[in-house]
C-alpha cells in the first residue's frame, strides 16, 4: 500500500516586519522598564553631546599660532596644530623627520592590508610586517648606515617612540610567550621550572619598577662597556614582562585543547614540535585572540611608563607642553589629544582582532 | 585507486629496507606483526594491563573486547607507544618499541589509529586533514598526497566533502574521514578503538561497512568494539580481556557458541541480554 506522506513545499521565509520604526518599537520601547531606561538614556545624551560638541568644534579656536589666538570659550586646538611635530618625533633631528614619516609609512604599507580580506600577498606582507619591517625601520630610524647620519635614541620621543616600543614589544611578545607557554607544559622538569620561575618572576613585579631597574640598577651590576642605551633596557624590559602575560593567556588556550589531537598528532607520526605548530597551537592560538589582543593592549598602553626613566612617549611629550607657561590652561586639549591618539590605535587593534576571529572561526559547533 | 600503494617504497630497495629493518630489529619473525610478550602496565600503583601475552599474524583481524575498565584502550594503545608500557616486550614489524624515538617513529609510520570521538583537526578541512602528514612526516608532493587522499575519501565514499571542515560533517562521516586520514600514510596495522560507539545507530553501519571492506582487502586490524556482528562477520580471533588480562581467546564461532570462562560467558550474556 502506498503510504499518505506527501513531502512538503519549501517556502521562502516570511518577510521580517524590519525598517527602523519596527526596530526602535521592538528593541527600545518593548516594555514599560526598557521605555522609562531609553527615555533615561536619550536625556542624558541630550545633556551630554551638545556641551562636548560645542566645546571641541564649534565654540573651538583653530587659527593662530600662540595661546592669544584662543579667544573662544572652547577648546584651544592651537595649542596641538603647534606642537604636533614634538608629539609626533620628540626631539629627532628636524632635517632627518623624513625617515620617520617614511617609518610611519612602511608601517601602514604593512598593516592596512591586513584589515581586508581579499588582498594578496596578505600572509607573505603579514611575515615580512614582524621580521624585515623592524629591520628596516631600525636601520632607517637609527641611522649612522648607507649615508644615514646617527639620531641618537635619546633623541626619539612624541608617537614614534610609542610605536617604535610598541611594536617591538607585540612583535616579541607572542614568540617569547608561545614559548615559555610551551615550556610551562613541557615534561621536562627543568624546562618546565626555568619557565615557571620566569612567569611568575615577572608577573610579580609592577612594569615601573622593571624599568626603574633596567635604567638604573642594571648598569650598576654590567661590567663597564657594558652598558647599553636606555631605550635597548626599557624594550627588553617591557618585552619580558608581556611576554610572561602572554605565555598564561597563550597556555589557557593549550589548555583547552582537547587531548585527542595530540594524540591523533602522534597517531600520525607527527612529532612534538610540528603537532604543535601544525595541530595545537594554531587552534589555541585563534581561542585566545580576545586575550592577546587584551594583552597588545595593555602593551600599548603601559609604554607611557617609560616617562619614569626619562623617554619622552607621546603622552609625556604632551605632558611637558601642557606645563610650559607659554601655554597656559590648555592641559584638557592635551590629554583629549593624547587619549584621541591612545584610542585610535588601541581601537585599530580590536577591530582587527575581532575581523580575524570572524575569518578563522571553522568551528560549526553543532 | 589512481596510485599503487607501494609506489613510494618503490623507490627504496628491498634490500635498503632490510638493512634498516636488521639496524632497528632485535627479533625479526616473518610470521607475526605484532608481538607481546609478558607485558606489563601500571598508572601509578594500579596495576592495568597484566602479563600480556598477543602474536598478531599478517593480515589477521582481531576484535578485543570485554567490561569496560579492563583496559582495551590501554593495550591498543600501547601498541603506537601512546602509552608506555613498563615491562616485557612490544615489538611491531619487527621493531621493538622503547624509549628510543627513531622507534617509536618507525611504528607509528606503520600504524594507523582511529579514535571514539574521532579527533579530526576542526581547524583543518578534510582534504588538509589528510594530507598533513603524508606532506610533514613523509614528505610527499602536495599534489601526489591530495591525489591519494581524493582516492581514500572516495573508498570510505565522501569524496564530495572534501573542502569542508569536520564541523559539518555527520559523525559517521567524520570517523570515515578519519579512517581515510590514517589510510593516506599507508600503514600495515590498523588500531580502532571503539569506532563506533560515539554514533547514532543509523551511522554505525556506515562505519562498520567501510571497515568491513578494510579487512577484505587484507588490512591487519585490531579492533576493540562491542560490535558483535562485527566480530562474527570478519574477525579471525575474538580476544576477550577482564581486569587487564586476556581471559580468552579463540576464532568467533566458538567464542560466542562455546565460551570456556564463566567471566566470558557472563559477559557475553550481558551483551545478549541487551
Ligand atoms: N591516564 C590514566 N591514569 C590512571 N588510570 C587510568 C588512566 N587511563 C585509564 N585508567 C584506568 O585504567 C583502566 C583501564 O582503562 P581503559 O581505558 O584501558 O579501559 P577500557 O577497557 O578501554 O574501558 P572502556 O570500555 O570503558 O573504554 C581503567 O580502570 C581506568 O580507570
Ligand atoms: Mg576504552
């Protein structure tokens, strides 16, 4: 007997009440408690956003070129358009600025790219972005080669130095955490101890008193000759600091994968250091993205610690125009600014980081 | 098949091959490819696996099975050195494995592995699934080990999924995947440990089937599963183990009609009253 089953049509899905009407009624007046916090946060806006408006734009000075030009009730924007180039090079040499913008631009040749999905050569620009960039743009920042004259580092400082302390700690942080996590796991005992005791060593002290030491007691105990720039001892410091913040987010990733690949790593032949890289870590890394990025950016950050022995980052160069009597009262302009270029950056990063969780998510949990 | 299995040691001699076989070798038998002798294994105190004593002839199927803690597991998988067995011998092709790694190597190129819960890497698709170690470990070509996996995936019969990732495929798919992902390295033993039983039941066939067509093409297997159908319709010996010894051993007809042990037959009641 032929059975009734008769298989159903596929119909398309209904068409969604959406427009933005049915999206303000569904999602911000949906209830008596959401309509009274919308009404609440709609007034506070209200009384927010026009004020700061008015103060950074329209109330603003822009023209001139000393605090006399700002007449307004508004912000002094004067006072950055003239002291942008301290905040952006420090003290560097004027005639040699121009190595320093083709650095900033190298950089962005290196880095854009990786914001879009379809570019190519993207993963041969990502390697050459951590390994011949700092090269080059070591070179070309310190000079002294290929008819390059010197700039000594004490002369670096504003943005630049930032970036430069920046980018040297991110780019060393991750291989160096990769491997004390690695180390960490390892059953070898010794490996393990001599990994442990840097992580916990560094972990337990505060960023300042690393770089206090570095600047100032650690010429103490080299041998004379020995001793190298300032900006070398805050770099290594900082960068064995995050390096110990990121082997303990980097081994929460190891953590959490699952026996069985390293068995069936094993099961296949492959031997510890390719079913690492090959197998493990390229899965415990893409778990632990949100909190390498956490890391980079507490990086990022804490380079402003580097005013403790001496260098001038972008936030200290603001700093020390704010108290220069030729301009007075113009200390919220700076920190505003300083933030603004803070958050640009730190901005840039997350971004980044969530659009390359997007790209490497395969998961499809069921 | 487009490739001979054998083209890749084409290229070694035979006589090579011995040559490096006698360097590793300690006790060449031509008869048996697995050997154990009076092995034993402990986790810490617990004394697991007791006086083990197992021959494993060329080509001969074999299904393990028995109560769950009698370490099945532990023993296959001390036969690829996943686990590490303390005293007597094990000794796989020829190869007797120790602490030395160039012989773990060598038997973990000769033995292929399925798992329960299948342990494809989710980050990889198929294809790259299988042709990851033929690539890294035996160094092949990408296009000759791509070529060789399309060949394995359309034997377990999901040739089609090939550009997809684990995580969209059924299980039943997934552990044909990881058959064919041990096939590509071409072993001479292949272990299964309890392949089917993470499955729904209208998988388990598919499995079964394609292992099924594994040991008619001559594949020495070793097989824990509880898959008595199985047992009867390929397996040459049934060995049954209780409290980390083998209890019994003999071919299916007369393990499942006369078994000797009370604790065989008490378990095998179990399995029937089910
Ligand atoms: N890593 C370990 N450490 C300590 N004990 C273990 C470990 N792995 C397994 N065991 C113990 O060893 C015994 C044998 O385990 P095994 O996994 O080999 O059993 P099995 O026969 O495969 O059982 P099942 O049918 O449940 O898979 C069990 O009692 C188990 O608790
Ligand atoms: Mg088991």
């Amino acid at each position: 007997m032929m059975g009734k089953y008769v298989e159903k049509e596929a119909l398309p899905p209904p068409v969604s009440t959406s427009g933005p009407i049915a999206w303000v009624r569904d999602n911000l007046f949906n209830s008596p408690l959401s309509t009274i916090l919308s009404l609440l946060t709609i007034y506070l806006l209200w009384n927010i956003i026009p004020p700061i408006f008015s103060w950074a734009f329209f109330d603003a000075n822009f023209a001139g070129d000393n605090v006399d030009a700002c007449t307004g009730t508004g912000a002094c924007w004067v006072f950055i358009k003239v002291r942008l180039n301290f905040f952006i090079y420090g003290f560097y040499a004027e005639a040699e600025r121009w190595r320093v913008d083709l650095s900033f631009l190298l950089l962005a040749i290196a880095v854009v790219p990786q914001f879009f999905d379809k570019f190519p050569y993207k993963m041969w620009l990502g390697v050459a972005s951590v390994t011949l960039l700092p090269l080059i743009v070591g070179t070309l920042l310190i000079g002294g080669v290929l008819g390059l004259p010197p700039v000594e580092t004490h002369q670096w400082g504003g943005l630049m130095l930032t970036l430069v302390l920046s980018y040297v700690g991110i780019v060393a942080a991750l291989p160096f955490g990769v491997i004390l996590a690695l180390g960490r796991r390892s059953e070898m005992p010794t490996v393990r101890m001599v990994c442990v005791a840097f992580i916990e060593l560094w972990r337990g002290v505060p960023l300042i008193s690393v770089l206090f030491m570095a600047s100032v007691m650690l010429p103490l105990f080299l041998p004379d000759g020995w001793d190298f720039q300032k900006l070398l001892r805050a770099l290594i410091g900082i960068t064995m600091f995050q390096s110990a913040y990121m082997a303990e987010v980097i081994r929460g990733g190891l953590q959490a994968i699952p026996k069985g690949q390293v068995e069936a790593a094993a099961a296949l032949g492959l031997g510890y250091w390719r079913s690492m890289g090959l197998i493990v870590l390229p899965q415990a890394l893409k778990l632990v993205i949100p909190g390498i990025v956490n890391t980079f950016i507490a990086l990022f950050k804490d380079t402003t610690l580097v005013l403790i022995i001496g260098l001038l980052d972008i936030l200290a160069t603001v700093q020390s125009s704010i108290v220069d009597p030729a301009w007075r009262g113009v200390a919220a302009e700076g920190y505003v600014f300083a933030a603004f270029c803070f958050w640009v950056f730190c901005f840039g990063m997350s971004k980044y980081s969530q659009a390359l969780e997007r790209k490497l998510h395969t998961g499809h949990k069921r | 098949m487009t490739k001979d299995p054998d083209a890749i040691t084409d290229t070694v001699t035979e006589a090579e091959l011995r040559a490096n076989h006698d360097k590793l070798n300690h006790d060449v038998d031509p008869d048996y490819v697995i050997k154990l002798i009076g092995m034993n294994k402990w986790y810490g105190d617990f004394h697991v696996l007791r006086d083990i004593n197992l021959n494993v002839h060329k080509g001969e199927r074999i299904v393990i099975c028995g109560p769950s803690g009698s370490g099945k597991s532990t023993m296959i998988r001390c036969i690829n050195r996943l686990e590490e067995h303390q005293t007597g011998q094990i000794i796989v092709d020829g190869v007797e494995l120790t602490n030395d790694l160039k012989n773990i190597d060598a038997v973990r190129r000769e033995v292929g592995m399925c798992f329960q819960h299948f342990n494809l890497f989710p980050h990889l698709t198929i294809l790259e699934n299988c042709v990851l170690a033929p690539m890294w470990v035996r160094k092949e070509p990408r296009k000759q080990a791509e070529e060789r996996a399309m060949a394995y995936l359309e034997r377990v019969k999901i040739p089609e999924q090939a550009n997809k990732y684990p995580g969209q495929l059924s299980g039943g798919q997934q552990q044909r995947v990881a058959i064919a992902r041990s096939l590509c390295m071409e072993p001479k033993i292949m272990l299964f440990d309890e392949p089917t039983s993470a499955l729904d039941p209208e998988m388990i066939k598919e499995v079964l089937d394609t292992m099924v067509q594994l040991a008619e093409e001559g594949m020495t297997m070793l097989c824990v599963t509880h898959e008595m159908g199985f047992a009867k319709t390929v397996a040459d010996r049934v060995i049954f183990m209780a409290a980390g010894q083998i209890i019994e051993e003999n071919e299916p007809h007369e393990f499942f009609n006369n078994p000797q042990e009370a604790r065989t037959q008490e378990f095998l009641s179990q399995i029937i009253g089910h």
